[in-house]
C-alpha cells in the first residue's frame, strides 16, 4: 500500500543546511497500522506529510497504492490524496460556520457523492454524535469536536488514515476514548492506520512502529495486533 526508499529532507538555513530526515526507509501494507514515534523535533509530522503527499522530500520515493506521488506535481498528489487518503488533526481543522453534518457531509459533496448528508449522519451516529449533528464547532467539546473530525474522515471511506497526535489536544481520559474509536472504526472499515504520537501506549496498539531519532530511523519493531 505504502513503499518508501531513501527518502531524505533538506531545507537551507541561516546557519546552513539542515538534515530533517535522512534515508528513510519503509513498507507499510494495507489494514496494517503503523506508529510513529520519537521526540519533539525528530521529523515525525515531516514524515508524516511526506507519506501523504502534502510535503515533498529532497530525494527519494513514495509510492502509493503502485503510484509514484513523488514524480506527481501538485495537482496530481490531491488526486491521490482525494482517492485514497483521510486525515486526522491535533487541532480538529473543523470550519467554524459549518455544522457537525455539515463539516462532515462538505469533503462527500465535493466528490460528488450522492447521499452524502446520508453518509455523514451515518458516520456521527457511529461516533456517538446522533445528537450533536446541528452543533456548531464552538458548541462542541473538543472530544467531540475530535469526533467530528474521525467521522469526516472515515465517511470518505480512505484507504490509508493518516492521524498527526489526534489526540494530543485532549485529556488523557477523553484521549483514551477517542483512541479507542479510532482503532475501532478503523478495524471496521479496514484501513491502512499510519499515526504520529508520542504517546508510547497508543504507539503499542499499532502492529508496527517505526522511532525516528533526529531525522534517522533508529527501529521498526512490531507491536501488537490490537
């Protein structure tokens, strides 16, 4: 589903050229689910944007589903994105003037999809939402807010979930609910799971996780089967 060679970082400073990631290398099949990990600064989220095609690396190759994202321009990558690939934030990303149904509903619509309020009240009812599909943003809890977003993106039906700390907004309890959706939706629908966290316990869930240690990858090590 996911193959990565040599994918390598640059960007130029002040002080010179600066090395975010440095030869990564990684296959990632589908259903299966990936974490990873380490600290602040060690080019996780800049990995993360790689694999989806919303960054590009400085060498090296992405290759989703059999297509190569990295020789693709722009456009061509939101093509990908828009046929495989869901997305779940730290910070939600709901728009504010929108309803819950209504941020949910809005990515189905731009594709075309004919029964999308259907889908999307489907998808907040699975969530526990039944009763919060008018609420604004502002209205919502951020464990629902979180909600939200996980129903936007499996209502989309990826086939790879990409999830940047989806619950590092979130207190540990409420965290540990919206974890426990996320594997649960996901193992329903069978998606390929990749997550950045630095929590070592949601890490231990995924059946695989790969440590990034200043922009090296220093283990890829198996984990559980959730």
């Amino acid at each position: 589903m996911i193959d990565v060679s040599n994918i390598s970082k640059q960007v130029s400073t002040s002080e010179g050229t600066l090395c975010i990631l440095d030869q990564i290398n990684l296959s990632v099949k589908a259903g299966e689910t990936l974490a990873i990990i380490g600290s602040s600064g060690s080019g996780k989220s800049t990995l993360l944007g790689i694999l989806a095609g919303l960054d590009t690396p400085s060498s090296g190759t992405v290759m989703i589903g059999g297509q190569d994202i990295t020789a693709m321009d722009e456009e061509g990558r939101a093509a990908v994105r828009a046929g495989h690939v869901g997305f779940v934030f730290q910070s939600f990303h709901l728009l504010p003037g929108l309803t819950a149904l209504e941020n949910v509903a809005l990515p189905l619509e731009l594709q075309g999809v004919s029964d999308a309020l259907k889908t999307a009240e489907h998808y907040l009812q699975r969530v526990g939402l039944a009763a919060r599909v008018t609420h604004y943003p502002r209205q919502l809890s951020g464990g629902e807010q979180q909600r939200v977003a996980l129903a936007r993106a499996f209502a989309c039906r990826p086939t790879i979930l990409f999830a940047d700390e989806p619950t590092g907004n979130l207190d540990t309890g409420t965290g540990e609910k919206i974890n426990d959706l996320l594997f649960a939706l996901n193992e329903e629908e069978g998606t390929t799971l990749v997550l950045v966290t630095h929590e070592k316990n949601l890490a231990a869930r995924c059946q695989r996780t790969l440590e990034l240690q200043a922009g090296r990858q220093i283990a890829l090590t198996n984990g559980s089967q959730h």
